[in-house]
C-alpha cells in the first residue's frame, strides 16, 4: 500500500481523534484507513453516532457531510480533509517510481501526484513499459482496468465522459458540452469531480482515460470559453491535447512574455510538431527564448522574421518586444519606431508599448514626448481595468515630473496610486507615501510630509516590509537637513544597513550632504564615492564639495532638463545673473525647502516686492533661548551686537504691526541723549548683522519689511483650536521647563507677560487633554507646576492623580506641599 503524503501526518497527529475522509475518488482513502486502524479509531462508512470517540469516517457523498455538519453534537470540530490534502508532492512521486526518473517526470506532470494513479505507473514502470509510452501512458489497457472501480454509476457515465474532454469545469463548459446542471451536481456529490478555484476537475488519468483523443471542434469551443474565463492555462492544456496547433499558438503567443523564463518556453517549443516550429507564431516565441536566454541578437532575428507573417491581434506584440531588444542594442530610432507601431494598437499590449516608449524618452532626454507617452500608457492600462500597470506608469510619470523638478506637477500622479493601490498593494503604497513625503520636503512643507512618513511607517510595521523603512529614514534625514540639524540627519542615514543598491546610493549621497554641513570633508567625499552612479545629483554634491566646477553642473541640468538641481547650483554659484534665474525658478516651482539652505541669503538682495519678500519670512522662537532663523541662516541673542538691538526686533515682529519710532525710541532707550539716533544706530547695526534691511522707515513708524513666524503665534492658534498634540510640540521644545523670552526677560518685560500667560494657557489646555491616571497628564501636571509654582489648582490635581493610582505617600506629600503655599500665600 502507499504511504500517506508526509504533509498530511503532522495534521492527523494533531487531530482531535476524529477524522473525515474526502469524498473524491482515487484519494488514497485506503492509506487514511489502515492509519486510524493502526491507531484505534473506529472506521466508518455512515455518519459517525452521537457519543462515540475516536473514529474516521470516509463519507459517500458531499451532501452527507453537510447534512451531518447542521445536526452534528457539540464538541470540538473534525478534521475534514479535501482530495488536496491527499496529493503527493513532486519529490514524493519520484522517490516512488525510482529509478524511473523519466516515467516519474511524465506521469506526474498528468497526474499532479492523485493517490490512484501513483500504484498503476510503478506497476507499469516495474513492468519494464517502454518509456516512449510515458507520454500516453493512460492509455495502457492495465490503467483501464484500474482506473475502472473509479468510473461514476452507468446512468452518469456518458456525462462524465463528456467532461472529460475539458481539464477544467464550469457553468458555461458543462452547458456547451450539454451536461445538465443537476448532473454536475451528482458528479460533485459522488466525488467524481474534485473542486478547485474556478470550478470542478477531473483527476487528470482519469480524464484522458475517459477522452483520449479530444475533438477539435468541440475542443476549440470550449478552450474559447476558458480563455474568456480567466482560465489560460487549462484553454492551453486543452488546444494541446486535441492538436489545434494553430489555436494553441496564438493563445500562447498572446499570453506568453520573456519574463516567463528559459523552461517554460523552452517547454512551450519543446511540444510543437516540427512543421509548426517553423511557423511565424512559434519564430515569435523562439524569439521570446532567445532574449530569455540573452541572445539579443537573434531575438531581433526571430522578431523580424516572425513579424510579416503574424496575425494583426499579434503584430503589436512583436513590435513592442523587438522594440525592447532595440532599445537595449543601442537603436534608439527603430525602438521608437517599433514602439510607436505597438502603441498604436490599444489595449494592454499597447498600454505597455506607450510606457516602454516613454523609457527610453526618458533615457534620450525627451522629457515631454516621454510625459505624453506615459499619459497614453495611463489611459490604455485605465480603459483595459489593469490597476497594477495604471499604478507603475502613474508612479513612473511621478518620477518622471520629480526628476525634472515638476513638483507641484509630480504630486497628482502619487496621488492617485495611492488611490489606486492603497489597502491591496501595501509595499507599493508605502514606497508612493515616502515619494509624496520627499516632494512634499523640497516643496518646504513639512507637516505633510510627515503625515505620509508616518503612513509608510504604520504599513511598514503591519506588513512587515523592513525595506520600506530605510527609505522613510531617508526622507526623514532630508527633512533633519532642511530644519538645520545635520547631526540628526547623519545618525538616521548611518543607521540605515540595506542590500538594495538604490536605497544605499541614494543614502549615500543624503549623508555626503549632511557630513558636508557637518563640515566632515573627508568622510563628505567616502560617502559620496558610492554615490556617483546617480550622475548630476552626484555631481552637484561633489561641486558643493569643491571638487567640481559648478558651471559644468549648470549646463548638464539644463540639457537635462532638471529644474531643481540648476535652481541649487545656480544660488550656491551665486554670479548676479544666477541668483535672479534661481529666484526665478525657485518662485515658479516651488522650491521653498531651498529658500532654508545655507545659500538663501544671497537671494534676498534681489527681492523687491511683497510676494518675493513673503518667500523669506522671519522665523521668530521665544519660547526658549531666542532664535531667529532668516534665509537659511540662524541668530541666537549673542550674535546681535546689543541686547536692545535684538529686543527692538523681536518687539516689531511679535506686534505684527508698524510702530512709531519716538515710542520704540523712549522705550528702549530712555536715558539715551538723543533715543532717536540710538534706534537708528540700533536698525544700522540689524541691517549689517541680517546683511539685508530687515526693517524700513517710512512717516514716523517703523516696519518689518519681511513677514513673520512666531511659534508664539502657532502657540496662539493651537489653544484657539486646542489642538493638544500641537501644543505638545511647541512647549516640549527644550529638554528643559518651557520658559518665554529668557535671554531679553528685562528688555522685552511686556512680550514676556504675554507669552507667560500664553504658555501657562497651553500647559493647562495640553494637561487637561490627557487621559485620566495617564503618566502623561501626571508629567503634563509636573511641567504645568514648574512653570507655575503657584498653580494650586494643579497641584490639587495632581495629588488626585497620585490618589487614583493607590499612590497615598507621594498623594500625601503632594498635598504637604500645595498646604504650605497655601499658609505662605496666607489663603489657608
């Protein structure tokens, strides 16, 4: 007897002692019995009685099993086993038959390891059957007779025999080949059809045995049906059986590419009668293997020749696969040509040649012709319900906008893969979050790309997609970079470890930037040396460096047609002309990420009206040490000449209005001779510091002449909002208590006040939002205290806090403390 499959054996192992049999004939039902006799269990043919333990029952119809299963007692379910379970693998099948490798190789192929058929091919194998017999081995009268206690009752036995001609079972098969409906049902319920997706199927020896010589006609009809159906492969089995050469050809022409793979095309040519190898169709598919194999030069052979002679259904596809041979020989002209002829066709085939074309458009330098081709590809693959393709050309025309420095442009084609992907694909529509991040970061707007950083991430985490998360570390190193913290950059990059190459380059040449800034040279130009294959953007790291000509980067982005790398080069070689073209460019795209690199400031000299001015605002943090940060450059309070000369600054940005100048005079230099020539000694002294005039004078009144963003303002409007996560990040901004206008306290005493209460609003706002008996709003509580000694309000809560978490002794001291300044401030 054969074993059962060793797959199987761990399942019945961990059975509960009670087992069902599939109804499918030829299962290996014999090998399930002999096993549960060995253990004990009881062995049945009707449906097993209440209270009874430990038994197999091998059921003699499906709707046995169902009937049982809605009466069935309590208790835990059986183990109920299908045909599949039963099948034997490859290597069991071999391991089998051996030594009779290729009578293994043959039977298996039509058999797919059915338990019946395995003891007839070693009977036949052993009796020394010729081995050109193989490959019809069903055929042998000694398979008859054993294949005969499988055939379904005679009444059913014409049906079956007429399905026997298709390898695959469904509604619309079993009507063309007049089987009724009800017959199926008796067949599947019998067992004499086995399931499978998509329909019913008939063990394969079982089927050729019952129809070994399928009728063309017939054969035809119903391989147009499986075709249509979505099921190929089973069409393709079929036109081979019956001989329909001819048919089978062209379905394979039509469903076969490169990407198959040497042995399966090389299977594909290896069962075609001579005469029908040398047919234009079967030259296609040599063509196929050749390139496969890669022998481009007579796969361009294979094409040529096979083209004249092709149906117009498969013209297009011959002419988008020689395209791609001539693309890769260096024949730009004819890969067009090739390319434009397939487009031309429509459908899938042309939706791939539009985006093979826009490839090498791309490659050539033709940017628009590329962009109207992947337009093209787009609608093609839209028309023909290919969400997958859609989705690549989309992705490559962002890529494409991106790489010309189309941001703005580039977001619309990100945007609806992700709308086309999102929830099926998570890998792609994590890696499409991470594009639309890094052109959100060059845009200069960070909050969104952050928002799809941490999209990236949570798919990334649910999906198990580790790769993915060395691509956020890099867009999340360029936004480091852009906020002016090259140190956080470097560690992010130096921490992503990847085998893909283009991740690695492309966090190469982020760290060369951020070791630049660093001013690490040295290991600036290591980082960039593994970087170099990425071209301009290589090189115009390298002239950053000073070891490239700037001038040369200019021009190759300009034949490049790449916008965002000439607006970078042309500000940092900064010649007057270059600064206005940069302004020029930076204005029209959008690049405001550049507008915070460390050459900005040249650009404010060519400034003249608001809407070029409002480009460079003055980004003012009081909340915490002083900061000023204007075109890409930062002021702390030391590096202003004097304190008062800082406080007249901020006291213009923080009232966002123009102020009369006796007023600012008096106030910050009362005791001053002449207060007058002080503030204007004061505005001369910011002028050289800022190397632009930040402030102009006009009727007695003085303004600043850029605008201006104030994280007291965001404070202002996030309480307005009460947006607690917001709030949380301003005040958390220093490791320490959040404090307002430390290093000008005396000077600026009423912007203090005001940005006191302001804080002490948003402390008790972001403490009052905080889950209660959370550590969060215990430590929200500590800072709201810290901040405000006073606050007894909070300190009352805090003690409720330490109550609520059975914590008396720290409730109690709490409490001893908040009762203190109570007696201190006499309010006991």
């Amino acid at each position: 007897m054969i074993d059962l499959p060793g797959r199987l054996r761990p399942r019945l192992e961990a059975a509960p002692g009670r087992v069902i049999a599939p109804v499918d004939v030829g299962a290996g039902q014999e090998a399930l019995l002999s096993w549960a006799r060995e253990r004990g269990l009881s062995v049945l043919r009707e449906p097993p009685p209440e209270g009874l333990e430990g038994w197999l029952w091998w059921p003699r119809t499906r709707g046995e099993v169902a009937r049982w299963a809605q009466t069935r007692p309590e208790g835990a379910f059986p183990l109920i086993l299908t045909g599949a379970d039963l099948l034997y693998s490859e290597g069991e099948w071999h391991r089998a038959l051996a030594p009779h490798d290729r009578w293994a190789a043959a039977t298996f192929v039509l058999s797919g390891g059915w338990p019946a058929a395995l003891p007839l091919a070693r009977v036949l194998a052993e009796g020394g059957s010729p081995e050109s017999e193989g490959e019809e081995w069903y055929r042998h009268p000694l398979v008859a007779a054993g294949l005969a206690p499988l055939l379904p009752p005679e009444a059913l036995l014409p049906a079956y025999r007429a399905l026997a001609l298709t390898p695959l079972v469904t509604p619309d098969v079993s009507a063309t080949l007049n089987v009724a409906p009800e017959t199926v049902e008796a067949l599947a319920d019998g067992g004499w059809l086995w399931a499978v997706p998509g329909g019913w199927r008939i063990p394969g020896p079982l089927r050729r045995h019952l129809c070994p010589l399928p009728g063309g006609e017939a054969a035809r009809a119903v391989a147009g049906l499986l075709h249509r159906a979505g099921h190929t492969a089973d069409a393709l089995t079929l036109l081979r059986e019956a001989a329909a050469w001819e048919d089978h050809l062209t379905l394979l022409a039509g469903h076969l590419r490169a990407g198959a793979g040497t042995g399966t095309l090389r299977a594909s040519l290896r069962v075609l009668p001579p005469y029908w190898r040398e047919q234009p169709t079967a030259l296609y598919l040599a063509g196929l293997l050749a390139r496969a194999s890669g022998d481009l030069t007579r796969a361009e052979e294979l094409y040529s020749r096979a083209l004249p002679g092709l149906t117009p259904a498969l013209r297009p596809l011959a002419h988008n696969a020689r395209g791609v041979v001539r693309a890769v020989r260096g024949n730009p002209p004819g890969a067009l040509e090739d390319f434009g002829s397939a487009a031309r066709a429509g459908g899938l085939t042309g939706g791939e040649a539009a985006h093979n074309r826009a490839t090498l458009l791309v490659q050539l330098g033709r940017h628009a012709e590329a962009e109207r081709s992947l337009d093209e590809a787009v609608a093609a693959f839209r028309e023909a319900g290919d969400l997958r393709r859609e989705a690549r050309s989309l992705e490559t025309l962002g890529g494409l906008q991106f790489g010309r420095g189309l941001l703005q442009e580039a977001l619309a084609p990100y945007g609806q893969v992700l709308r086309l992907l999102e929830d099926e694909h998570p890998e792609e529509t994590a890696l499409t979050h991470v594009n639309l991040a890094e052109v959100h970061a060059l845009l200069g707007e960070g909050t969104q790309a952050r928002t799809h950083l941490e999209q990236a991430r949570l798919l990334a985490e649910r999906s198990g997609l580790g790769q993915v998360t060395g691509w956020v570390a890099r867009v999340q190193a360029l936004l480091a970079l852009h906020a002016g913290v090259p140190q956080r950059a470097r560690d992010l990059l130096e921490a992503v470890d990847s085998a893909d190459r283009s991740l690695h380059t492309e966090t190469r040449l982020l760290l060369a930037r951020a070791y630049r800034e660093l001013g690490e040279p040295d290991a600036a130009r290591d980082a960039l040396e593994e970087a170099r294959t990425l071209g301009l953007r290589a090189g115009l790291e390298a002239a950053l460096q000073g070891d490239g000509d700037l001038g040369v980067v200019v021009e190759e982005a300009r034949r490049e047609d790449a916008r965002l790398e000439l607006a970078t080069a042309l500000l940092h070689r900064g010649e007057p002309e270059d600064l206005q073209e940069a302004l020029d460019l930076i204005r029209t795209h959008g690049y405001r990420a550049l507008l915070g690199s460390s050459a900005a400031w040249r650009l404010v000299a060519h400034v003249q009206d608001d809407a070029s001015r409002a480009l460079f605002p003055l980004v003012l943090r009081v909340l915490g040490p002083l900061r000023l940060t204007h075109a890409g450059r930062t002021w702390r309070a030391g590096d202003f000449p004097t304190r008062k000369s800082a406080a007249l600054l901020v006291a213009l940005a923080l009232s966002g209005r123009s102020q009369p100048r006796e007023a600012l005079a008096e106030r910050f230099w009362p005791d001053a001779k002449n207060p007058l020539a002080s503030l204007q000694t004061a505005v001369y002294h910011l002028r050289s510091t800022f190397g632009v005039n930040l402030i102009s004078s006009a009727r007695g009144r003085l303004t600043l002449a850029f605008p201006v963003q104030s994280d007291l303002a965001d404070l202002q409007d996030a309480l307005m909002t009460r947006d607690a996560e917001r709030l949380a990040t301003l005040i958390r901004q220093e490791a320490g208590p959040p404090d307002a206008l430390p290093d000008l306290a005396s000077e600026l005493h009423e912007e203090r006040e005001l940005a006191e209460r302001l804080l002490h609003d948003a402390l008790q706002v972001y403490a009052d939002a905080q889950p209660e008996g959370s550590l969060e709003r215990r430590d929200a509580l500590r800072t709201l205290i810290t901040a405000d000694p006073l606050n007894i309000e909070a300190r009352a809560q805090l003690v409720d806090w330490h109550l609520g978490q059975g914590d008396s002794e720290s409730a109690g001291q709490e409490r001893a403390r908040m009762n203190d300044i109570l007696k201190e401030l006499d309010l006991g």
